[in-house]
C-alpha cells in the first residue's frame, strides 16, 4: 500500500493584503510560519519521519512551508516545478479588485478552457501539467510521499485520485483552507482510499 499526504501551504501575505496567489511568490507570514510548525509536530506524532519522499512546489509560501515542516520531519525536500499553484498569467500576484476588474467574463456554463487573461492557464492546462505529476506518484518507489502545495493545484490531484475527470469540475471541486491536510492510501489492486481532505490540525 502507498500512501500519499498532501499539505496545503499555511498562511502566506497574499491572504492577509488583498493579492492574488497564483505564481505571484509571497513568503508565509510569522503567523504561517507558526503554523507549519505545528503541521510538523502533527505529522511527526501521527507516523511521518525522515524516511519519507517529500515533494514541494517551487514557489515561496510552499517551500517556507515544508522548511517548517522539516523542523520536526527532517526529510531533505524535492522541488518541483509541476506542482506550482495555477497561473493566472497577468493576474499573478495582483490586487484581487485589479483582477476582478480586468479578467475575461467568466462563460455562464463550466468551461475548462476558460482562461481569465490571455496568458493565464485555464483548468484543462493545470490539470494536463499535474496529471504526469499524479502518475509518477502511482508509479514511484516510495511507498509514504509527502506533497507541500497550494489549494488549486492539491485540489486538481485530489480530483484525479477519486477519478473524476476535468469536465467534471463544473460539478465537483474539493475546497481547502490554508494549512489543511489530506490523506490518500493506493491499495495493491489500485483501489483508492481517502482517511481524511482538507483537515485542519491546528
């Protein structure tokens, strides 16, 4: 059996200044900080220990995350630019009224190739730019694997660990709070498990 943990970043400044997330890279807050930390200790007391596989995305608030994770964990992390949040092109990291502003009208129907500016991904990009990620994770040697991102990016991950496709995300999206927690276990015959999504530790 192979488990899969996947922690969503704490705290970062662009929840606490009006700005979007996306690929704009803001470090965590002292607040954050804090709570990655305790994200650790949970982790190290509920059986994660340096022998585990820990992936994180590149930007910022994820690696400062993991950092504070790894105070407990120890684990020597691998960066991966696959598990960025979503890019939303020129809205990254810009003022929440700016993008309201300015992206392109959002279709009355779900569309995954909808993109709020002309640069930005839309949800059939992010997900074919995770879906290699979420085979690698099925196929690599590692049996416990540890995932540090943000809460698009998971919630695309999640999504294909219950098998849904893109098309279904006009009807189903998993939605996490900063900090959150999920839990997967891959059985032999490839049967899915999920103990627990989106948890809170602290």
């Amino acid at each position: 059996m192979k488990t899969v943990l996947m922690v969503q970043h704490t705290e970062s400044v662009h929840h606490t200044n009006g700005h979007a997330g996306a690929w704009g890279d803001w470090d965590l807050t002292e607040r954050g900080r804090e709570q990655a930390a305790i994200i650790g200790r949970w982790l190290a007391e509920n059986g994660c220990d340096n022998t585990w596989t820990m992936f994180v995305s590149t930007l910022k608030r994820a690696w400062q995350t993991a950092e504070g994770i790894n105070l407990s964990l120890g684990i020597t992390p691998i960066p991966r630019d696959d598990i960025r949040e979503v890019n939303a092109g020129a809205g990254n990291g810009m003022p929440y009224d700016w993008y309201r502003a300015n992206q392109a009208p959002r279709p009355a129907v779900f569309d995954p190739d909808y993109r709020p500016f002309p640069d930005a991904e839309s949800d059939r990009d992010l997900w074919e730019r995770l879906h290699p990620f979420y085979l690698e994770l099925l196929t690599c040697p590692a049996e416990n694997i540890l995932v540090v991102s943000h809460g698009c990016a998971l919630s695309f991950l999640q999504d294909m660990f219950m098998g849904r496709k893109v098309e279904d995300r006009g009807r189903f999206r998993m939605s996490g709070r900063s900090g959150s927690v999920s839990k997967f276990s891959i059985n032999d015959d490839g049967s899915v498990w999920s103990e627990y999504v989106n948890r809170r530790v602290y």
